[in-house]
C-alpha cells in the first residue's frame, strides 16, 4: 500500500511511502518516492545516521557536501549556499509511527534555518542525479534548484554488504555514482524505476529487483554471525557497549572485530557508536529532555562531553541544533 503525504500547504511536495517485501526487511527501511515542483532552491542538513542511503533520481540534480561548524551566535559568511527552502522534509518515520524508520541521505535532514541563512559546506559540493551515500561521520548540507523526481531506499549497513558485493569501508564518509558500485545493475534498476507506472508500480519494481539481487547474493558475501552479533548489540543499547565487551561477546579480540566490523558495517564499532550515541541525544532532546540528563543516560562523560560531540558530528551544539529544529514543526509533526 502506497501513503501520500504532501510536504508543504500549497502542494507542491509530495512523498510517497511504502513497505518493502516482507522478504527484505528488516535490514532494507521504507521506500520513499518524492516530487517537488516548488520552483526555489532547497537545502537541508543532514545528520549521520548510522544507515546507508540509494537515492535514484529522475533527471534533476541534487547537490550534497560536508557541512561547515557553525557554533552559537555565529552567522552563515556572505555569498555562500543556497536560499532558505520554503518546503520542510518530512520526518524519517514517515506519515505513521507504525512504518519502519531509517533516515537516510535525503530524510532525516534540518530544513535551513528561519532567519534566512543557509549552510555552508567544506569545499564544494559535489552534483548528483543519483548518489549511493555509504555511513557518514559528519553532517552533510543537502540542496536543489527547487524541482526534484526520484526515489529513496535506506539500508542497514550489513544488507549493503549482501545486497551491493563490495565492502562497506569503502563507502564510508563517500558519495559516489550508484554505478560505481552496482554496475550495470544500477542503470537496470534506474530504467525499470522511471519506466514503471506511478508509485506502486516503482515500489513494486524496487521489490522485484532487491529480491532478484538477493537470490544472487553468494555464500561469501553473507555478513558473519558475529559481526550482525556486535550490530545488534551496539543498536539495542545506542552504542553504549564496550568494544571489549563486544569482543568477548563475539569470540574474537578486540582487532579482528574492528577489522571485521569496517569491511562488512563501514566503520570500526567505536565510530559507529557516536553514531548512534548521537541518535539517541537528538531524540532525546527533541522530546523535552534536560542536556545533563541526556549526556548522563546517552553514555556522555558529562554535558560538555555532549556538547562537544554535537558539535563534531552535526556542525552546531545542542541548544542550536533543537532551536533550528523546532523551526521545522511540519516536518517534525509526522
């Protein structure tokens, strides 16, 4: 079943939601298809998520790079980025708390901020129509002119491994062309999706090829017992665990999970554990909770530890991520 939301009053940003195959989850998330005609340039921040991201586009293109600090008090330099966007990306949850959640390159980002700045980024930015998005440690800034057709699938980290045959660590922190890692399989999948009728039709398709690569998936490439052990593990407890701890737990030492872990996740457990520990604050934030509260039940030193570790991984503290955040209540209410 196909659920349509539309991102903006005067509808000209729709998303469309579905389930994947039930033979695919749960390591593949919700698809999402999306069609903006808003005419004016957009632009988003986009948080590390811990999930991997394939967003397939329809002729227009996106444009996605490093985002730069911006700690409290200070203002976006002249001349750089784009227009505030007028259209609010929804949540990564989708229209209903009852799909399964996963934010990715395009969801999961903060709409640019009220007061008319955009975001500025390290380097340029790079120009994408399609982008494989491997697991990123660092904010990214998200925009388009303002017209945008395609369709997005979020991944967890082991079924890239199975479904993409190439190892996760060489995704990490990089955008690259979905051919560069798929092949021909990449171009196939592009045609069958702009070829298929409406929405249902290309969820229908994204199905049909997903299982197809899954029936191809050789033993060799199945991620191992105890690497998913330790994902799991990290997951449940939002990265709180030891790597020690996982390491016994696992059978193996503390080295041979590392490298274990950055071929078949794409990052060492302790880098994804920020991640993750990361996740867990914002949410936490975004629900009312205190700063020292949240450092203290997250697994930060202390409030310090938290702000720092904000600031690194989103390019802004605490106070100005949930001040920039709270300006999105349209994309916050899904």
């Amino acid at each position: 079943m196909v659920t349509r939301r539309s991102c903006d009053a005067g509808g000209r940003c729709q998303w469309f939601y579905a389930r994947p195959d039930t033979r695919l989850r749960p390591g593949i998330g919700i698809y999402r298809g999306f069609r903006s005609t808003a005419g004016t340039p957009q632009e988003r921040l986009v948080v590390p998520t811990g999930r991997v991201s394939l967003f397939i586009g329809f002729g227009s293109e996106i444009r996605l790079g490093r985002a730069a600090e911006r700690r409290e008090g200070t203002a976006r330099r002249e001349g750089g980025g784009s227009s505030r966007a007028s259209t609010a990306l929804p949540s990564a949850s989708g229209p209903s708390s009852r799909l399964p959640t996963g934010a990715g390159a395009v969801a999961g980002a903060l709409p640019s901020e009220g007061d008319g700045a955009g975001w500025d980024t390290v380097g340029r930015p790079a120009l994408h129509t399609s982008v494989v998005s491997g697991l990123h440690t660092r904010a990214r800034v998200l925009g388009h002119q303002g017209d945008l057709h395609g369709v997005e699938l979020t991944l967890a980290p082991w079924a890239a491994y199975r479904l993409f045959g190439s190892p996760l660590g060489e995704l990490a922190d990089v955008l690259t062309d979905p051919a560069d890692v798929l092949g021909r399989r990449a171009r196939d999948l592009t045609a069958a999706l702009e070829a298929a009728p409406g929405w249902a039709g290309r969820f229908a398709a994204l199905d049909e090829t997903l299982l197809r690569w899954a029936a191809d998936v050789a033993p060799s490439r199945e991620p191992s017992p105890a690497v998913l052990r330790a994902w799991e593990l990290l997951n449940r407890s939002s990265g709180t665990v030891p790597v020690r701890e996982l390491a016994a737990r696992c059978g193996w030492s503390p080295r041979h999970l590392e490298n274990r872990f950055r071929e078949q996740i794409g990052l060492t457990p302790k880098r994804l554990a920020r991640i993750l520990r990361l996740n867990r604050a914002i949410r936490q934030l975004t629900a009312g909770g205190r700063p020292a509260d949240i450092a203290a039940g997250c697994g930060f030193y202390d409030q310090s530890h938290l702000s720092r570790e904000f600031t690194d991984l989103t390019g802004m503290p605490p106070g100005r991520f949930l001040a920039t955040r709270k300006e999105a209540s349209a994309w916050l209410a899904g």
